[in-house]
C-alpha cells in the first residue's frame, strides 16, 4: 500500500514499518490464542471432513453458531490488509495482490492447524482452515481496493497513474539497446 519509488521515501518506509509491526503483533496474538494448551476433561476427534464443523456448529443454535463461525472467520481476518500494507505496494494488480494475500493467509492457517496437532487440548479442524481463509478473503476485498485507491489519488509526490507508471517501468528495465532480437524458422537443437 506504499509508494515504490516515491521521492517521499520516509512515508513508505513508516508505512511498511508500521505494516509489519502490526503484523508480528498480531501473528504472535494469534499464535498464543490458538497454540496454547487447553485443560479440558475431553477432545473432540480431529475434523479432516470440509464444512462437517460448520453443520455442527449451525445445529447448536444461531447465536452460538454466530459465535463460533464468526471468531473463526474474524482470527485472520487482519492479514488480509496487514500483509499487502506490509509489502508495501499501491500500483500492483488487484488479482494479483489478493492472490498473494490468500495463498500467505491459508498456509498460515494451515501452520496453526498444523502447528495444533502437538498441542494438549487443541485439535485439528479443516473448517478452520477455510473460514480463517474466507475472513482474510473478504477483509482483503473489503479495504485493500479501496485504501489503495484512496492513496493513489491523494497525489502523493511521485505518484503517478498507474498506466503511465507501468509503461515507465517497461521502459526502464529494458536493456539500452533494444529488445532482444529473435531468429524465426530456428528450431531447437536435440
């Protein structure tokens, strides 16, 4: 969500610092809630089946499956907009970005599922790990769009529309003498 190759540097760099200071807080936060050991008299078996713990959850009622579903789908939910502000990009494709976002988010998930297994008191639930995923999905598109659409209009110095700026790039990272020339009817050798 920062400005590569802005000439006000400091703004990207407190805003990257900021971005992943609030990411290791909130990664450690989660980790404590969900890796730390539960004394209870019993364990539910391990659901490896998708949206089986969603049903039960639904049968105990709305107001505890609101509960249940809700904390689930809001654990995560912060990666969502902590790691792009982290990486620290405005001009990058928005499918790109929620790619990347989705994929850092899962195999986080999956690490605390994982990581749940050698825990006293914790099980794991596939469920989990498509809600924690959902929440960081929509938080993603909920503000990352916006805020980064809110940043490129303020007219921050050095900021540039985003066409122009990637035909600057383009032409920046091509080599002084042209592009490559290519020979056509040349096979490959075997």
């Amino acid at each position: 969500m920062g400005v590569r190759h802005s000439s006000d540097g400091q703004t990207v760099i407190h805003f990257r610092a900021a971005g992943i200071t609030l990411l290791i807080a909130h990664l450690l936060f989660v980790g404590w809630l969900t890796l730390r050991p539960l004394d209870v008299p019993w364990i539910t078996a391990a659901n490896f089946e998708p949206l089986a713990g969603i049903r039960a959850d639904l049968a105990l009622g709305p107001a505890e499956a609101a509960r249940r579903i809700g904390g689930a789908l809001l654990l995560l939910a912060p990666l969502g907009v902590l790691l792009p502000m982290a990486g620290g990009r405005i001009f990058v494709s928005p499918w790109i970005s929620l790619l990347r976002t989705v994929a850092a988010g899962a195999l986080i998930s999956l690490a605390i599922e994982l990581g749940q297994t050698g825990v006293p008191g914790q099980v794991v639930d596939i469920d989990s790990l498509l809600l924690n995923t959902t929440g960081v999905v929509l938080a993603h598109l909920l503000v990352v769009p916006l805020c980064r659409a809110r940043l490129r209009r303020r007219g921050l110095p050095g900021v540039r529309d985003l066409p122009y700026f990637r035909h600057e790039t383009r032409l920046r990272d091509e080599a002084p003498q042209g592009s490559t020339p290519t020979i056509t009817g040349v096979g490959l050798a075997p």
